[in-house]
C-alpha cells in the first residue's frame, strides 16, 4: 500500500493489499465491514486511532498458482477527516488494516504515513 504523504482532509480512496510478513490472506467471504484502518499518532505516544470510512473489497485473492493478494480500497469518512481525527490534521502515522476471520482479528502490514498541510 502506498499512501504518503496524503493532505489534511484528503478524503479519496485508497487502495490497500492485504499481506503480513509471514502470510497472505485471501478475503474471500469477508465483508466490506469486518475491516478496519488503524492509525497509531506516532508524535503522540501511538494513540490509537481506528477510522470509521468504508472499504470496498476489489480483489478477494487467491493463493494461485500465480498468487494473487487480496486488495480493497478504503474511503475516509466525513469523522475520519475532523481536524481532531489523524486524516484532519498533520502528523505521522503508521497505517493498517485489521481484518477480523473466524478466527479472530489480524492486522496487516503497516506503513508510515505523513499527513500534511499543504497550500
């Protein structure tokens, strides 16, 4: 996923792969609101911040031959963007989906994101 910098108040979707260091998941049967983005304020002792948008699965994966990892893009919310949320106001940030399965909650890879205030 690639995602930075994103402006204050960027409200367009993302698109998201959904990968861990050990593992891959297929998002077959999941749905759109068993997924979660989580935002951890790095400047801010990781405070955690979990967004209210929308995720739309776009690629539910496969394990192939060849493999294929699932995608989604996810869609702040009107919230997710008040100057008191991390997407409304500028800071660094690590980033992950968490999807929730069967089995419980997984968080995916994470990136470093930079929300700034450009002109």
């Amino acid at each position: 996923m690639s995602w930075s910098p994103i402006s204050v108040g960027d409200g367009r979707p993302s698109h998201h792969s959904f990968a861990t260091d050990s593992s891959f998941f297929s998002l077959a049967s999941v749905a759109n609101g068993s997924i979660a983005m989580h935002l951890e304020d790095i400047n801010n002792n990781n405070a955690l911040y979990v967004c209210t948008g929308a995720w739309n699965v776009t690629n539910v994966g496969s394990v192939g031959p060849p493999l294929v990892l699932a995608t989604a893009d996810f869609t702040p919310s009107l919230t997710d963007l008040l100057a008191t949320s991390p997407l409304g106001k500028p800071g660094l940030y690590k980033a992950y989906p968490v999807v929730t399965l069967s089995t419980g909650p997984v968080a995916m890879d994470a990136q470093l994101i930079a929300v700034v205030a450009l002109p």
